[in-house]
C-alpha cells in the first residue's frame, strides 16, 4: 500500500468517526424528544485496487430505536480511540515521509 492510499484509509476513519460521535451526541440531546428514535452509524470497509484511493471506510445511517444513554457514551468512547488510532496513522506517515527524504537527500 502506498503511502497516498494509507493516508486515504486514515483520512476515511477520521471522517467516519467524527460523524460518529456526531450520532452518538445528537442522540443524547434529543433523548426526550417525542417521537425520536436514535441513529447509529453503520460501518463497511471498502477494499479497492485502484491505486489513488486504497480503500477505506463506507457509513450508513440507521434507525435503531429508543436511546440508550450507556450505549451512546460507549459509543463516543470507541469513537474517540478510534479517531485518535487514525491521527496516529497520519502522524506516522508524516514521519516516515520526513525521513525518507532525508535518506534522499
């Protein structure tokens, strides 16, 4: 994988967690709303062999009912690590293209 298509696929994570905890705490806000039924975010990787993309993450957004308050915060939990495991990936790539320019150079 090149580093153009790891930076797709991090890029893509950052993007579907943050919309994420974005579900999670509208679902919060709007708990006693009458009628409202809360939303989650449906996660499916995507592998292509196009060599510009490289994958990365598909959302889709779903009904699922009454909130639960345990589940939401769990959920903005898992986002959050997950968004910060994908800065991680960007920080790293950066470093490694840092260096590989100045083994070039």
């Amino acid at each position: 994988m090149s580093i153009g298509q790891t930076l797709a696929v991090a890029v893509s994570g950052l993007k579907t967690n943050a919309l994420k905890i974005h579900a999670a705490a509208n679902n919060v806000v709007n708990q006693n709303s009458d009628g409202y039924r809360a939303v989650r975010i449906e996660t499916v990787s995507r592998v292509t062999s196009r060599l510009a993309t490289g994958g990365g993450v598909v959302t889709r957004l779903r009904a699922d009912g009454e909130v639960d308050l345990a589940l939401e915060f769990t959920r903005m939990m898992e986002a959050q690590a997950a968004y910060g495991a994908n800065a991680e990936v960007i920080r790293t790539v950066e470093e490694m293209e840092r260096e590989a320019v100045n083994i070039i150079a």
